[in-house]
C-alpha cells in the first residue's frame, strides 16, 4: 500500500525531485493472472491496455517552480469559421463540407493574458506581410516591445511561418520560438481555449445584430471581419482574472472608462479636425455604423461606404433610427485593409472630402494562342533538394525549403549543375535529366529547322522571279543592258551640267594671269566716263510729256537688228595675247629695292678684373646722361 501511494503521488508535490514519467510498477504474478480474464480495470503496467485504451499523457495544471516563468509567451494558432456545413458518411467516417468558411487567427499573451483575434484570406503567405505586421504592433501596445519573449504555436508549417516572419520584424528585442509536440494540440491548451471562447463570442454578437436588424448575417457580409475583431476585445476588456481583475486593467493600470456602443447600430461621429475640413456652413457630424474601438487610442471606429475610420466623439440616435440593414450591409474596409485601395492596415481619421481610391488588381494574363511555352530544364522538387541538400545563396532552395511558402525562384546556375550531377548517381534521377536535356535538344533542333526551311523558302522565291523575267538583275530587276544604258546617260547629264557651269562662269573679256594661268573668273565693270551730276540732265534729250509716245516708236523703229559677227569680226583678249601664233608671256614686276642697312662692326666688351666694380651708366662710353643726372666726379 506505501509503495502504490508512493507511486500515484505527484512528482511535483515532492520538493527537491525533478519531474518524469510515471512508473506503472511491476504486479504480482497473482495481480497479472487475474487481470487476464478480461482486462478490466485498465492498467498501465498491462502492454495490452496500454495498445488499445491508453489516452496518452495527462496535461494537469502545473503548480510550484513550473507554473512560474520570467519570460512572457506569446500563443498564436490558426481557426476557422463554417457556414452551411453537411456532413456525409463515407467508408472511412464523417467528412464535412461547408459552402462558406473564413480563415482566423487567435492570439494570447500571458503577461496580461489579453485575447486578440483577426479576420484573414488564408494561412500563411496569403496574409503573412500583413497580418506579421499587426501582430507586432499588438505586441508593442501590450507593453513588450523591447522585452524578450517566447512565441509558441503548434508545429503546422503555415503558423510556423508566421511565428518565424514575426520573430524577424522584433529586431529590437529577442524572440525565441516554441512549439507544442506533434499531434498533440491539448498541450496548448491556453490558446485553445481561448479560441473556443472567441467563437462563442462572435456566434452571440451575430445573434444580437441579426435580431436588431431583422435579417441574418452571412458569413461573407462586410461587418463579419469587424465581429471577429471586437469579440477579442469583449474578452480582453471584460473578463476576470483569478486575481481580481482583467487584462486592460493589467495594461493600462486603470479602469478603462471608454463608453460602450452596441456593435452594428447607427450613430452620429463628429468630423475630426483635418487640413480639408468642410467650411463653418457645412454639417459636424456624420452618419456611420459603429464597429469597435481601439486599445491605444481609445478611439471609436466607424464604418461608412468610403470605409472604416477612427473618431473621438460619437453621438446616439433615437431607438426607433438606431439599427439600419442598410447601412450594415453598405460598409466598406476590413482590418487588413480599412480604407479601400489605400494598401494599408492602417486605420486614419475621418476625412469628408477624402477621394476614393481604387488600387489596380494583378491581372493575370493567359498564354495567347499560337505562342510557344517556355522550355523548362531538369525540374528540382522540395524533396530533391531535402535530400541533397540546400546551396548556400540559392534563391530558389531557399524558396523550397521556407515552411508554408508559395513563391518560387530560379536556382543558380551553379545550384543546378550540382543538382543535376547528384540526380545523375541515381537511375531515376537520371532519367529525368536525359529527359529534361532531350527535350531542350528537340527544341534547339526544330528552332534550327525552322530558320533554315525559311531560307529556302526565300531562296525559291528569288528564283521563281528570276524564271518569270529572264536577263534581269536579281536585285534590281533591270537586265544588264538597260543598267549600262543607264549609266551612260548618267554620265552624259553630268558632263553636260559641268560645261554649262563653265559657260556662265567664263567671260571672253577677262585677262590672262602671269606664266599663262586665268585670272580669277570676278566679271570686270567697263570704265565709264565720270559726268558731273549737273550736267548729267543737259545729255538727256528733252521731250514734252506728249509727245513721249511717238518718240518711242519712232526710236524702235530706228534701232537695227543685231546679228551674230563672223569668225575675224571679233577681236578677243586672247588674240591680243599671241605673239607669231605662239603664246606672250607677260613680264615678271622688277624686284623691290632692298632698304634695309647692314650694321657695322662692333667693338667686343672689356673683360672686368675679379672684384671690379661695373661702371655707372653715366660713365659708360658712347651713352648720353640725362640732363637730370648730375656727372661723378673724381
């Protein structure tokens, strides 16, 4: 009897005694034959009993030394939310299907032991950048944004991902990362419960809404995103703790005194004071529905058709205009993105005159027909790469082996060699690569006769052309007479524009330069006698003005016909230049006399003695002194 209290006493009510698995014990041979009939009661040192009824390891509440840590742990775990859901019986057991599901996240910390919950799209990188974000944000409003911590989730990759992503933006502090065992989430059992209570919470506060409203609420109406936030925040703000109070009180150190609003009902905010404020003549207030409130700021949140936005003041309406399925169903925004199309989580202040913003979605755009897909070489799988191994500074290893994610990268071309020269030591690895480099052959092979069929293809049609008009050219399509033909007239037009440029620019009047060179082509003007101007008018005949007519016709009549002169009527400057048939030189000007005068024989300079002194000026032979400057004497 001692020894079988001694052994269902509890390690941890034992001081000085480290906690381990619990020893069934060793029975009597009488014990262990009479429990043979039919196993019953369960007992552990039974190897039978153990295979089909044991549940595993107990999970009691700690107490002592155990129960006390220094470190504040950060519970973090993944939930989701059913509509419409059937449940079908199948060989292997129950499977149900439900037409809508919303994916949510539950946080707790055990510091305050504050509750936080948010809607997403999906688990892991479907809202890692956002939802990592907020989830340090949270983490700095609670008060430890310079302190170590510990977040702990269970072992899914998609939370894992999310538990390391919020470990990397906590760069100010330390984060140490736990998980709870394999298929074992009853050892979470802090979030776990706190998950449970955050969805009795939002089944309640859709119940309240549908009732005030009169019409149900489905799971994908707007306002759902904004229930899931503010259940977390009933709990935080409301619940009592063993100690006697709740975790905003542990936060703030006070009694929050931010006044209630029931979620959904309509209210009248006043507008904020922000640059582009309407004028004095415009309304204050506004019309919106309320939707919660926030921890830092205690601000109301309010959700109209441009979006969710934060007030300081709100105003309630009479009972009988305090509830609007209108409205409810017209509000616009969600945690993770407030005010649509600004890309932020981030909630701002209300603005009357703030623009709608719409952000342009990624479209994806198909392959068009006709257009050729993109040969791919030796394709590395997740497993490839966990059984070789990872190259250090791969951006496509890293990819594969990051938990969760989605994205993918090209592996360098180093990584790839190796991959492909470890795939080869295996037959079928190496197939895959014979069959990946066959394929880029085939491709290269049908690119090359592609090119080469066009050639020709080419090549044929300049021939046809050349069969239809024999004799011609194959670039220019004339025949070789027509191209020499041509390039005589060519050249013809050519001499014949230089010998007109030479007429004009020759004059028979012009002299010939020295050593029988032309002068310059410059036309000379005639001499003509210099008449005074006064009597330049008495050399004009003077005619009255009627009888100016006559005179002209007269004067055209008198005038004789030119006609050309013969061969000796003309007498040129270049006649003038022979001399007995042969050519005159013209003589050379005399030479100009040279004025220049040679200089005469100078005297050299007189050596000096070593420590001679060099004369005045004054008394240098051959110099006149100024009249200024008064002779030496001896």
């Amino acid at each position: 009897m001692a020894n079988e209290e001694m052994l269902c006493q509890e390690c941890h009510e034992v001081p000085g005694v480290d906690k381990a698995v619990r020893d069934p014990g060793t029975p009597t041979p009488l014990q262990r034959a009479m429990h043979e009939f039919n196993h019953w009661p369960y007992r552990s040192w039974c190897d039978a009993c153990a295979r089909g009824r044991a549940t595993g390891q107990h999970h009691r509440g700690v107490k002592g030394e155990w129960a006390t840590s220094d470190v504040t742990r950060v519970l973090m775990d993944y939930g989701f939310l059913h509509e419409d859901e059937t449940t079908t019986e199948e060989d292997h057991g129950k499977e149900t299907q439900a037409k809508v599901s919303m994916t949510m996240m539950v946080m707790m910390e055990t510091l305050c032991e504050s509750v936080w919950s948010y809607a997403i799209d999906g688990k892991g990188a479907t809202s890692l950048d956002w939802l990592a974000a907020k989830v340090v944000e949270d983490i700095e409003t609670i008060g430890l944004s310079k302190e170590r911590i510990i977040t702990k989730t269970d072992q899914e990759p998609a939370i894992i991902q999310l538990q390391r992503e919020v470990a990397r933006l906590r760069t100010e502090a330390g984060t140490a990362l736990e998980n709870s065992r394999v298929g074992d989430s009853d050892s979470n059992g802090k979030i776990e419960r706190a998950m449970r209570e955050v969805k009795g919470m939002i089944r309640t506060l859709r119940s309240a809404l549908e009732a005030k409203i009169g019409e149900p609420i489905k799971l994908d109406a707007p306002i759902v995103p904004w229930i899931v936030r503010h259940a977390a925040y009933i709990l935080t703000r409301c619940r009592v703790l063993p100690d006697g109070r709740t975790a905003m009180q542990k936060m703030k150190g006070r009694t929050v005194n931010v006044p209630w609003v029931p979620l959904g009902e309509t209210v009248l905010f006043k507008l904020p004071k922000v640059p582009n404020m309407p004028g004095d003549f415009a309304d204050r207030f506004e019309m919106g529905v309320w939707v919660g409130c926030t921890i830092r700021s205690g601000e109301h949140l309010v959700g109209t058709d441009k979006g969710v936005f934060k007030v300081s003041s709100v105003i309630r309406r009479p009972e009988d205009g305090r509830w609007s399925r209108e409205l409810v169903a017209g509000i616009k925004g969600s945690p993770k993105e407030p005010v649509p199309g600004s890309g932020s989580s981030k909630v701002v202040a209300y603005s009357k005159h703030r623009d709608e913003q719409t952000k342009k979605q990624a479209e994806f755009a198909p392959r068009q027909i006709g257009e050729e897909p993109e040969v791919r070489q030796t394709y590395i799988y997740k497993k490839d790469v966990e059984k070789i191994g990872a190259t250090e500074g791969c951006p496509g290893c890293r990819a594969l082996m990051t938990p969760g994610s989605k994205f993918r990268a090209k592996h360098k071309p180093e990584c790839r060699r190796r991959m492909e020269e470890e795939l080869s030591k295996t037959e079928e690895g190496k197939r895959r690569v014979e069959r990946a480099n066959e394929k880029l052959t085939q491709v290269i092979v049908d690119k090359s006769r592609e090119f080469m069929d066009k050639d020709t293809d080419e090549a044929e049609k300049t021939e046809e052309v050349d069969r239809k008009s024999p004799g011609k050219a194959a670039s220019s399509g004339l025949t070789e007479e027509e191209r020499r033909a041509g390039r005589m007239a060519m050249k013809k037009k050519e001499s014949e524009n230089e010998d007109i440029s030479m007429d004009i620019t020759k004059n028979d009047d012009e002299d010939f330069g020295p050593h029988g060179h032309e002068a310059p082509t410059t036309p000379k003007r005639r001499s003509e006698e210099r008449v005074p101007w006064h009597e330049q008018g008495a050399l004009k005949e003077r005619v009255p003005w009627h009888e100016r007519g006559a005179l002209k016709e007269r004067r055209s009549e008198d005038i004789p016909v030119p006609t050309s002169p013969g061969p000796g009527d003309v007498k040129t400057a270049k006649d003038e230049t022979m001399v007995d048939g042969q050519e005159k030189l013209e003589e050379a000007p005399p030479r100009r006399e040279d004025i220049r005068v040679p200089l005469g024989a100078r005297e050299p300079a007189q050596k000096r003695e070593r420590g001679e002194r060099r004369p005045h000026r004054s008394q240098r032979s051959g110099r006149r002194t100024s009249g200024l400057t008064r002779p030496l004497t001896a």
